[in-house]
C-alpha cells in the first residue's frame, strides 16, 4: 500500500501566533502633538500591515477630561489616572505606559502622578517618555542611572537637575524597561524600533513605506543640525572650535588653550572667526554661554547665581550684565 508522504512545501504553515500588546499614553497638558500622533501612528499602520490588531491603545489624562495640546488641539481621553492606576492590579494592565509632555513641563509634577510611574515599573510594565516627559520621569525618580533623551533645548536644565541619570541628545533610548525619545519625529524612529523588536524588518519596511519615510535612524542620530548647516560655516577649523566652545561651557577656555587645540595661532583664530562668522571668537563663546544659559532660565527652576556658575561666570553681577546687553533684559525678568 503507497502511502503519499506530503511535501514541506505542500504542508501549510502555522501562522505565528500574534503576541498582543497594550498601551496607555498619558497626556501632560501642553503634550506635544508631533511626538504623540508619531508614536501612536506606526502602531496603527503596523495593524493594518498585519491584518490583526497586535496594538492596542487608551488615552489618560489625570481628571479624565480633554487635554490640550501645545497647538491648542483638545484631544479626548478614555480613562483618569485614579483608573490607570487600579489597572495596574487588573486585566486591564497594559505592557507599556507613555507619558506625554512638551513645553513648561515642570507644571505637571505631581507627588500622585509619580506614584503611578513607580507602581508601572514595580509591576513589570514598561515606562516610557515622549519628548519632556523624561524630566517627569527622573523627577518621579526613575531615571537614576539609566540611559534616557530629552529634547536638546530641555538638555541644559535637566543636566543641571538630575545629574544622576546618563541623558544624551540622542533620538531616543531604550533602557531595559524605561523608554525615552527627545519627541518630535524621534517618536516614530522608537516606535519603528518597537515593531521591530516585535515582529521583523519585513513589517517595518512596510510601515515605513506607509508613513513616506525611508528609514529608521539610528537611536544615536543627533537630533539639531549639523553646524555646518545651522550656521551656514564651511571651514573646519571653525567648526571644530565652535564644537570645542559648546563643549566647554561651565569652565570656559582661555584662547591660547583653543589655539593648541586646533593647531593655530591666536591671530589666525581671530582672523577665521571675523571672516566666517563677524565677531570675534572671544565675542562668539560669550554668546555661546548666554544662549546656554537662557536656555536654563527658562526650562529650569535653577537660581540664578547656579545659572551663571554652570555658564562661567565668575559672579552674579557680570553674568546680569552681559546678559542684558545681549537681550535687553535681566535674568530675573527673562524667568519671570
């Protein structure tokens, strides 16, 4: 009696099962809408890709109400975070929280809110940061020792107020079970790499294609422009100076020290710099270390006298005078 034997080929191939994943993002008032809609985007074009709903997802506020965006777009929520919080010990835990911030973030700390990360890490759920969020974050003291990124302009007030955590001006990073993107379309690189991690390259290209974009970048891509475009510099002895400049802000270089830097004389320094960018160098660091600084005044609660320190000044009272000859106005009054 011939028994036919079935080829491989003729077999049919069980279908991977799909491995559901659910997600809360947390809406901060003045959230970033470019960070959330490009994380919540590639999640949605990845469903569809599979046919199956492989992500799910739920919005929270901390009353339950509508949250506006910086833009001003009220955007709806399905649950509050006394809700969330009970979920954590339900069915309806999710695998990954994001919070979602943007500018004045500091306003969002709340002691109730911070709990509610904590109790998200402690029950094995992962905890992630859209754009500011990672200052919610180390503020909720998560981010001690852990690799995380932040939004370059946030950068200068978070090193100066969480020097435990290793923040970086990368896209994004991905720390264990603590998940940061700077925001912007940084969002959408983390998201990709999600979905990756998750299923194969074969999805994510696919998705990629969707959203029109052409590739996943790097996590350690910068996130501003080169110099070279930012300020329009071609020379490379410039640039490597400006670079060397921004490097060395809380304990400014003397320019003899620049020149054996770079291998030039004071004189050819001083000659590039009134030639490539019309002042001089000493003029150009100056400037450096007040946008440095008003970029602290701004995003940080640090008082002045510590501003001008971590900026290289040596007393409160020349660091008041340059900055109002550079803006018009005082420290003081810039925070105010």
């Amino acid at each position: 009696m011939n028994v036919a034997i079935a080829s491989e080929m003729d077999r049919p191939v069980a279908k991977k099962p799909i491995v559901t994943k659910s997600i809360v993002f947390y809406l901060v008032p003045n959230f970033s809408m470019i960070a959330f809609t490009t994380a919540i985007e590639p999640l949605r074009l990845a469903n569809r890709m599979l046919g199956e709903e492989m992500y799910s997802w739920r919005l929270a506020s901390m009353d339950g109400n509508p949250v506006s965006a910086s833009n001003g777009v009220k955007v709806a929520v399905d649950t509050n975070l006394d809700q969330e919080r009970h979920s954590l010990s339900s069915s309806r835990r999710p695998t990954i929280m994001f919070a979602c911030s943007g500018i004045d973030v500091e306003k969002a700390e709340n002691k109730s809110l911070f709990a509610y990360f904590r109790e998200c890490k402690n029950s094995g759920v992962t905890v992630g940061g859209l754009c500011t969020a990672a200052h919610l974050l180390a503020a909720a003291g998560l981010l001690k020792g852990k690799r995380c990124a932040i939004h370059w302009e946030n950068l200068p007030g978070f090193q100066e107020k969480f020097p435990t955590a290793e923040v970086y001006a990368d896209l994004y990073e991905m720390d264990g079970n603590i998940w940061t993107c700077a925001g912007g379309t940084a969002a959408l690189d983390m998201m990709l790499s999600l979905i990756g991690r998750d299923n194969d390259e074969d999805l994510v290209n696919r998705v990629c294609e969707q959203a029109l974009t052409d590739r996943v970048r790097n996590p350690h891509d910068r996130q501003r422009l080169p110099l070279r475009a930012r300020l329009g510099v071609q020379n490379s002895k410039v640039i490597s100076i400006i670079e060397f400049m921004e490097a060395n802000i809380s304990e400014p270089l003397s320019l003899v020290e620049i020149a054996d830097y770079v291998g030039l004389s004071r004189r050819q320094i001083e000659r590039l710099f009134q030639s490539q960018m019309g002042r001089s160098p000493a003029r150009y660091y100056l400037e450096v270390r007040l946008d440095r600084a008003r970029h602290l005044l701004r995003q940080s609660t640090i008082p002045v006298v510590d501003v001008a320190i971590a900026c290289g000044f040596v007393s409160a009272s020349h660091f008041s005078k340059c900055y109002r000859e550079m803006y018009g106005k005082s420290p003081l009054q810039e925070r105010q």
